[in-house]
C-alpha cells in the first residue's frame, strides 16, 4: 500500500488542510506525526491516497495552504517528495 503525508506544524493547520481537502472531494485521515518525522517531535499529517495526491497539492496551492513537508510512503518506507 502506498500513500503521501502531508506534515502541518499543529492541529489547526492540519484541519485547516482538512477542510479544504474535504471539501473538495478528497479523502484524508488525520495522524499524529511518527517519531523521526520532524526536528521538534510534534506535528500532524494528512494521509492522502497516491491517486488522489495530485488534486490533493493542487487544491492546497490553490488555497495558499502549504505543508511543512510531503512524504511519499511504500511498503512502509517514507521518502521526502519536493514541493
């Protein structure tokens, strides 16, 4: 199984990312960020399905809403995608 993590400083900017991502069709489940995921060890993602990643950063950069960070995920193995 594959999807991308959208890394937000805090939880309001994680349902800030939430709501505009939902209300654009695209389905998310929000996490607490997994140890070694950033510098301060606190944060949340957004987990986006690899088909919906896509319109998933189109609509965030429409809505002027950036992620700290974008992981892609495979098989369990995260890499850092550039935005």
């Amino acid at each position: 199984m594959d999807y991308y993590l959208f890394t937000a400083r805090s939880i309001t900017h994680a349902q800030q990312m939430a709501q505009v991502l939902e209300r654009s069709g695209v389905y998310i489940k929000i996490r607490r960020v997994s140890p070694g995921m950033t510098k301060n060890g606190c944060g949340y993602t957004l987990q986006v399905a690899s088909r919906q990643y896509r319109r998933a950063a189109e609509v965030l950069r429409e809505a002027g809403i950036r992620p700290v960070k974008v992981f892609h995920v495979v098989n369990g193995q995260r890499q850092e995608v550039a935005q």
